[in-house]
C-alpha cells in the first residue's frame, strides 16, 4: 500500500467494539469489523494504546510502554481452541453491552484467563511460549515479575513495595521469581496470548488492504514495570519517586495549566545507552501496528516540566529534548518511521522544524477550526497535502455533541463555512474532512453514527466515567458502510484495486 495515497479511516479502539463478554474483543467481532471497514472502502483502522490499563482504566496510563491488554483476549476465541469449556462462562455475569464496566469485568474476565492458562499448560504448549520469551527478552520478564508482584502487593504502586525489592536488589527479585512462578507464568501467557491474537487479527486486516494505526504516548506512567526495571532513565529520587513530572503550562484552556504527573526522562541517561530504550519501544509497536501516531509530539522539542511537589502546572519550565538526535538515531536502525506526529494545540517554530525535518505528517482537527480567525490552521484551505485531517478525536466530544454545545455566533461560523444551515452537522463536518487536501482523514466511528456527548469516549480531566463507549452490532450495517464507500469514492479516498486484490 502507498503511504502517500489519499485514504480514509475510521478510529475505534477494540475495547469498543460489541460482543457478549463486557469488552471489545480480538476474536469474531474484530474480523467482521475488518470486513466492515473493506466493505466500507477504508483502508486504516486506527487504535487507542493497545497496552494494559493503568490509572482510571486510561490507556494512556499504562503499566508497561510494552505489554498488551489482557483484556482484549478473545475468550471466545479460547474456547474454541478447547481451553475454557462450557461450564467455565457459567459463572460470567451479565456486563452491560453499551459501554465497559471495568469493576466487574476486570475480576470475571482474569478468572476465565486463569483457568485457560492452568488448561493451557496441562496441554504442554511451553515451546511456543519460550520462543516468544526470547523474542520479548527486553521487556517481557520485568513486566511479568512486576505484575505478580503488584498483584500481591495488593495492587500498591511499586514505591510501597518492600525496600529491597522497589530497589531491584538481585536476591530480593530471584527470591520473589520463585515464590511467585506461578503468577508469573500467567502474566507470560497472557502476553503471549494477546500478541497472538492480536498479530494474527493485524495479518487478516493487511490482507484486506487495512493498514492499523497505533498510538505511542511520549511519556510513561510512574507506577510501571518501564520505571521500575529502569529508574536511572527518570528524574526519581533515592526512594523511586519523582522529582519533576510532565505537563502543559497555563493557557487560554487552564488558568492553572495540566499536571500530568508522569515522570520525565534523564535524556542524557538514555543518550549514554544509545537510546536503546526508544529503539525496543518503537521495534515493539511497529510489530504491532503498520504505522503509530506519536502523542504531543513537541515533547520531543521540549517539553513542560514542573517539580513533583507542585500541585499544579503553573510553576515549571520548558525543557529542550534531543528529538532531532532521537529520531536520526532511530532512522539508522530501523529504518524511515511511519510516524503521525500529534502536533495539535500551540506548536512553536522549534517543533514545526522537527517534524518537518524528519518528514512526519501532522494532525488537524475539524473541531478547533471555527473560532472566526481566517488564518486558523485547522480550516481546511490552510491545510498542506502531508496531513492527517480528524473530525475530532478521542479526547473531543463527538462531533454532534460539539455543535450542540456551540454558541449561536460559533454555529453561524460552522454553518456559513459549510454553505448551508438546514445540516446534518456531522455528515457535513464528515464531508469537509474527505474533501480536504489532506492525504489522509480520519473518523470516529461516533461521529459517522451522528451519536451525542452520551459516546464520547474520554473528557480530559475527569477521573471516571471515560474509555467505556461500547458500539452496537447495529451500528455496523450494510446500509451505513455503503454510503461510508460512496463519500469516500467521491472524495478520491477509496482503496486502489491493488490494495484490496479487486
């Protein structure tokens, strides 16, 4: 497939997709939405962060930069491979179909992994597992230990671990390996599990002519297997906490500016190892996906750092990043990126520098274009050819849900921009998006449905409530992927022959 074609896609993380198990799923109903998406005459389907939740069930605040969502094991998929039975799912509770509820889904569903793991390793199938260890060496046996132990520990951060074992000291971490084999040996089956399903799944969209697209945070969670097996990458103190955190200063949004809390990088740390670090994380997900949108790209510009002990943004700095040396040295290894750099919100001349130097494509989204400024670079007559254009994103409210919550003066924007005001605002805003110059654009799957604020998928900010939107097998009828097929024929976006086999 040309990277430089225009196309079109449609983003849906798989934890949305329907099914009778709670969650989204890696088994029937990922494949028939690969269908769905070929019949629609799309080629990318992009993802959320494909790795176990952390923090307020984000994605984005995972417990390892590495590892797969559990989760999203297929249990069907495992039944038919003989290693849940019947009598396994009698105890499954009923979980609401239209959204995620993970406080009951979580213990269900690790009960039904458990058992198939126990059924996996009676059937004597360590070959394949072994390989994979090998395969995974860099990541994979801390992520495992560092489960089992969270598990023990009553899911407590790492930092209130016993010293000895916060501190990484040999004995202390040979001793906890063999008094918690058991647990880590499922926590390996799980990864295995996942990057099976998963690479497979990835094969039959190829197939198809669907190119996925990840997304890679720049920052990791502090409460991870990342910051634990390497604190000398991070701004921690002796006790493993951190110094500084990552965030964005005040602006016209936040008087008081974000707080992320992840740790920042010691680059120089990272430099002295050749980076290997940002080498095995991006060799990682590019198994995984085709290409990756890289999160707040002018990170690796510089980025916001605010001492821990601040409760808010406002008082911290910018810090320079060696992005331009990162990058190159990536490039040399692994070859050219296929990177989508999230270059949203106030991007200053330094990270416009960067991306373009390193020939990243970056992002505009429909929703931030209509604040009366002709020189807005989110109107589509700014754009450029090398951009991924969004109708919004996961973290915007849908697109039906935005208009509704517009200004009559800001509708009037969006409405004269348009050309009409008796709309169907999403389908509109859809067909500004297809029949922009971007080379390619990207849909929620929420607003093509023309659903409300009820299927936002994340409110930044909000500790609760977020990451459950759950679709419908409804959703996704011929009717609805037909006329999908027919704007993005109109527009020059639908699949070469070539890419589909036609």
């Amino acid at each position: 497939m040309n990277p430089m074609r225009r196309c079109a896609g449609i983003l849906l993380h798989p934890t949305s997709l329907p099914g009778p198990y709670g969650i989204g799923e890696l088994g029937r109903e990922a494949y028939h939405f690969v269908d769905w998406l070929m019949r629609a005459r799309q080629s990318v389907w992009q993802v959320l962060p494909l790795a176990p939740t952390g923090f307020a069930d984000s994605p984005y605040a995972s417990f390892s930069a590495f590892a797969g969502n559990p989760l999203l094991i297929s249990v069907g998929q495992l039944h038919e491979e003989g290693l849940l039975t019947a009598d396994d799912f009698a105890g499954y509770p009923y979980l609401p179909d239209d959204r995620v509820d993970y406080g009951a889904l979580i213990p269900a569903k690790m009960a039904l992994l458990r058992r198939a793991c126990e059924r996996w390793r009676g059937h004597g199938r360590h070959e394949a597992l072994e390989a994979f260890r090998r395969e995974h060496a860099y990541w994979l046996e801390d992520f495992a230990l560092f489960m089992a132990l969270k598990d023990a520990c009553g899911g407590r951060a790492w930092t209130d671990w016993d010293p000895d074992i916060r501190a990484r000291r040999p004995n202390a971490l040979q001793r906890a390996r063999k008094e918690l084999a058991e647990d880590v040996r499922f926590h390996l089956f799980l990864q295995y599990c996942f990057a099976s399903q998963w690479l497979e799944l990835k094969r039959y969209a190829n197939e198809q002519g669907i190119r996925i697209m990840g997304d890679m945070p720049i920052f990791v969670a502090h409460d991870s297997a990342d910051v634990w097996a390497h604190p000398e990458m991070f701004e921690l103190d002796a006790d493993g906490k951190p110094l500084f955190v990552a965030g964005v200063p005040p602006d016209y949004f936040s008087p008081t500016g974000q707080r992320w809390g992840n740790p920042v990088y010691r680059w120089h740390v990272m430099k002295s190892e050749g980076y290997r670090w940002w080498g095995e994380r991006f060799r990682c997900v590019l198994r995984m996906v085709d290409m990756v949108r890289v999160d707040h790209f002018r990170g690796f510009a510089a980025y916001w750092q605010v001492p821990a002990s601040e409760s808010t943004a406002v008082k911290g700095k910018w810090v320079r990043a060696p992005g331009r040396e990162l990058f190159q040295t990536l490039q040399r290894t692994l070859g050219d990126l296929p990177v989508v750099a999230e270059d949203l919100g106030t991007i200053t001349p330094d990270v416009e520098r960067l991306r373009r130097g390193l020939g990243f494509p970056g992002m505009r989204v429909l929703q931030f274009a209509f604040d009366g400024n002709p020189d807005n670079p989110y109107l589509p007559y700014n754009y450029e050819h090398d951009t991924v254009v969004y109708t919004g994103t996961h973290d915007n409210d849908t697109l039906v849900g935005w208009f509704a919550s517009l200004s009559d003066e800001e509708k009037g924007r969006v409405t004269s921009y348009i050309g009409r005001a008796d709309i169907s605002v999403h389908w509109e805003m859809i067909r500004l998006a297809l029949a922009s110059v971007a080379r390619m654009a990207i849909i929620p799957l929420q607003d093509w449905l023309g659903l409300g604020s009820e299927a936002r998928m994340n409110q930044p900010g909000r500790e609760s409530g977020n990451w459950q939107w759950r679709c419908r097998w409804e959703h996704l009828s011929d009717g609805l992927a037909d006329a999908i097929a027919h704007m993005s024929t109109v527009y020059g976006r639908q699949p070469s022959s070539k890419e589909t086999g036609e």
